[in-house]
C-alpha cells in the first residue's frame, strides 16, 4: 500500500477513534442501573431495563472498536497492513477507507460467511 494511502486511512483512523471516544460518556450514562424504588409503571420499567440491555451492548461493541481501532492505528505502517490474512491480496482501499480494522478481503470474509 503506498506512503499516502497510510496517511489517508492514520487520519480516519483519528477521526474513528474521536468520533467513539466522545460518544462513550454518553452511552455510559445510559447503562446505569435501573433504581428498584424507581416510581414507574411495570411495563415502562420492564422497558428501560430492556432499553439499558441495548445501550450496555451498544457500549460494549463501541468499547471493541475503539480497541481496535487504537491496534490498527499502531499497525497502520507496517509492511504489511492492508494485506488480507487469509489470501494475501490487497484489502480494497475503500473497504479500508470504512472499515480501517478490516484484516480479510471482501472475497475471503464472503468464503468464511459462507
């Protein structure tokens, strides 16, 4: 992958991890646990505990990502990243564009989803 490139994919990569690590408080927030005294409904209750499930998994999954990102952001220069690890073809720039953490080429996770 050329010089530029990297530098393309480091800058959304910076742009990925700002964009999770601002909206993490938030999604913190809305994982906190549901107070038994809470003066609503059985059926609105049941509903927020269900809505917090939601949000601890949203968290979570922002959580994932933001570390990987941060491992892909070190890799970036190496030789080689963008290389796919099942068939050693080139990851297609825009898939990295999208998805800087990506490790398979579309071909290889279409096989592995197969």
């Amino acid at each position: 992958m050329k010089a530029e490139n990297k530098k393309l994919i480091e800058e959304i990569i910076d742009e990925h991890i700002q964009k999770i690590q601002d909206k993490l408080p938030g999604l913190k927030e809305q994982t906190r646990p549901i107070s038994p005294d809470n003066a609503i409904g059985r059926l609105s209750r049941m509903e927020a505990m269900s809505e917090r499930s939601v949000n601890e998994a949203t968290y979570k999954k922002a959580q994932m990502r933001l570390e990987k990102l941060m491992a892909t952001k070190v890799r970036v220069h190496d030789d080689d990243y963008g290389e796919c690890l099942e068939c050693g073809e080139e990851i297609a720039l825009k898939r990295l564009q999208t998805l800087p953490e990506s490790t398979l080429c579309m071909n290889c996770l279409n096989e592995r989803e197969a």
